[in-house]
C-alpha cells in the first residue's frame, strides 16, 4: 500500500509498504476513505519531537471503513464506517474508566521510553512517535487499529466524511480546551493561535456560552475564519496583543486563556521570542513557550489557563510568580475524545455546526508531501488539508 513515511526532519515521502494485518483478536484493519495533516504532524515535519524512525508512517486524523475483524472485536464488522480517535485506549485501566482516556495505561506500548521521558507513561498515540507507542499513522490506505472494540465512533447514514472526520482529533480538542475552562456567560475568553484547533475553541467558546471570544494571529485567513465563527481578533503584527487585551477588557484582561499554538510560537518581534530561537538553536531549550508567557502575563488574577497546544520537551524564562502570585489555574492534556464524542456526533447531526468549515484543501496521498509545506507556511490560504488516499492527483481541489 502507499504511505505517507516520516525520513527525516522536512522529509515526508509517499512510500510503498507493506499492508498491515490482525495481530490481536481484538483489532479491526480499516481502508482509509479520508484523512488530514494536523498541527501536531508539523512538529514531527519541523524535526522538534523525538523519538521518530526512519520510515515511520504519520498521521494521526483518519476515517474509513472496516475491511477486517479481529476475532474477539465484537463492535465492529466488516462494512462498518468509523473514525478512529488518535487516543488508542484499552477501555479497562483505571484511568480509562475514569474518562481520562489520553492517559490510558496499556495501550503505549513503548511504556519504557515514556516512562522516562515523562515520569509515566501515557496512552498510545497513530503516527506519533515512539515516545506514544510507533505505532503507524492513518496517512494511509489502510490502517491497523489495535484495541478497536473501544474507541472507534460509528458514523450514521447521511454525514460526509468531511462533516466526521475532525471527530477524531482537532473538533473534540477544540472543544476539550473550552470546557477546560469552565465557561460562565459573564467570561471572556482570548484563544491564541486562528489554526484549525483554535478555530474549533472560538466555536466551542461560543456554544458553551462565553461573552465574548477573543482571538490572537497573524495569518489574515485564519483571523477572517475566526470573524466567522463570532470572535473578536488581533493581529499581532499589527498592534499589542497586551494593550489590546486591557482594552477589551477594561483593565481587567481575560477570564480564561487558551494556547491553541504550542511549542512552535512564531511570534519574532518581541524579546522573549528572539531569545528562544537562539536558545532552540543550540539545543538548550526544545520548545518556544511565547504564548505560555503572554497568557500568564495578561490573564486575569484567579483565572484559568487551558492548554491543547502541544510541548515536547523544555521552556524556559516562564513567569511562574506572575502564575502563582494571579492564583491562576492550568489544565492541559492530549484530548480524552472518546469523552466528548457522543455529544459532539449529535451536535453535528443536529446542524449546531459543520465541522467541514475549516477545510481548505483536498489532495490526494502522492500530493500529502508537499502539502506538508504548503500548510506550515500558510501558503494558498491553508488552514486544514484533507487527504483522500483514493483521489487522483489530477482531480484533487484546493479552495482558499
């Protein structure tokens, strides 16, 4: 089959490799009919997260239908038409029946290393790195998801893939960020970073209720999207994030904050920025904590900081008196999805939202490498590509 293989940092070849198989009674081999680069994927892309092998196959985003089924999979059967969750989950440990299925403790099945990187393992990751387990991403034909009689989501009759897909990651993370930060209707909420998570915070914000939503970038695509989903934005190239927040908010700065960015921050005007490229230069620091620094700065005193953006590894210069002296709250994590799911696969059969918004580009599996690019620099107005393993190159579409 083909797939799209991590070689290297700036890297990423469509290869052929061997199809996968049942290696467990409980696995389902599933044909991908759609799947999509995620944020997370440009960290891989960009060469900032360890623990990546040559010919490791990405992607962590994907829908299909089930081709075959394990033994004991009873869940599922051949025909079935699913999104798998990035979060591989046992549904039996103790933090699986707590619903904190991102921090599964079976299914990483590379727990040594993360025992050491992180103190304690967390769950098992598609195409992440084998920090999260190796095991092979769903940029693919086919894939093989192991512990399938748990978290793949059954989608209806009568929903595209376009509408589901996002199911799988980035819509429920979205939303996960916004009830991190427990809403109340007098709150205003800023969201750093206009990317497709932080498009599904402002949407989520809005829903569950916030006064205003406020949200901070630079890319004139992603801050008009944002206009759309009902938030108010900066542009901060264009004025001070800080002074504008104080503005908006009589002094008082925002309730809650959600870094929708990540270690990645692009920010380049300001001190704190400069000093972290040179740091990140000569390995001393391994993640770019600009956004981390600003929410603690300009959040209100006893406020909360709610973190679905991702960090690999070590921050530097982080204002932690600022954070402890404001009483402030942080609540971060790789998203629980299947906690959120039901709710959210009804909210989108009930037209509350079309997850299928933030779609930019469709391609197919042999234009993926390029799109990688294409969608770190934000070229052609990219804000989300969808990857259809089944589409000819020669018909593949792109909508700015």
């Amino acid at each position: 089959m083909k797939a799209l293989c991590w070689h290297g940092k700036h890297d990423i070849r469509c290869d052929t490799v061997p199809d996968p198989s049942i290696e467990h009674p409980r696995d389902a081999i599933i044909k991908v009919s759609s799947c999509a680069i995620c944020g997370s994927d440009l960290h891989l892309f960009d060469g900032f997260m360890p623990g990546m092998e040559h010919g490791d196959i990405m992607g962590h985003e994907f829908m299909g239908e089930v081709v075959e089924v394990g033994a004991d999979n009873k869940k599922l059967k051949v025909g079935d038409r699913v999104v798998v969750p990035f979060t591989i989950i046992c549904g039996e440990c103790e933090q699986c029946q707590r619903g904190n299925f991102s921090v599964c403790e079976r299914t990483n099945r590379r727990k040594d290393l993360a025992d050491k990187a992180f103190g304690h393992t967390t769950a098992g990751l598609f195409g992440y790195t084998h920090l999260t387990g190796g095991y092979p991403g769903g940029q693919a034909e086919y894939v093989r998801v192991p512990y399938a009689d748990v978290a793949p989501v059954k989608i209806p009759n009568g929903l595209t893939d376009e509408q589901v897909l996002f199911l799988g990651d980035i819509f429920p993370t979205g939303w996960q960020a916004a009830m991190q930060c427990d809403i109340q209707p007098t709150d205003v909420v800023a969201i750093w970073g206009a990317g497709p998570v932080g498009q599904f915070a402002i949407r989520s914000a809005v829903i569950l209720g916030a006064k205003q939503v406020i949200v901070i970038d630079n890319v004139p695509e992603r801050l008009l999207m944002a206009a759309e989903g009902g938030a108010v934005t900066i542009n901060f190239d264009d004025e001070s994030v800080v002074e504008r927040l104080n503005e908006l908010t009589h002094g008082k700065g925002p309730d809650k904050c959600i870094d929708a960015v990540g270690l990645e921050s692009h920010a380049t005007r300001s001190i704190d920025s400069l000093y972290d490229r040179a740091k990140q230069a000569v390995m001393l620091e391994t993640d770019r904590p600009h956004v981390l620094r600003e929410m603690m700065y300009v959040c209100r005193p006893a406020g909360i900081l709610s973190i679905p953006g991702v960090y690999g590894g070590l921050i530097d210069k982080v204002p932690f008196g600022a954070l402890m002296n404001k009483g402030l709250t942080i609540r971060t994590g790789q998203t629980h999805v299947n906690r959120w799911t039901d709710d959210l696969l009804t909210r989108i059969q009930e037209g509350q939202i079309d997850p299928s918004f933030v779609i930019t580009h469709t391609v197919g599996l042999e234009e993926g490498p390029g799109m990688y690019k294409t969608f770190r620099d934000k070229h052609e107005g990219c804000i989300k590509v969808v990857i259809k393993p089944g589409l000819s190159a020669s018909v593949g579409s792109a909508a700015a």
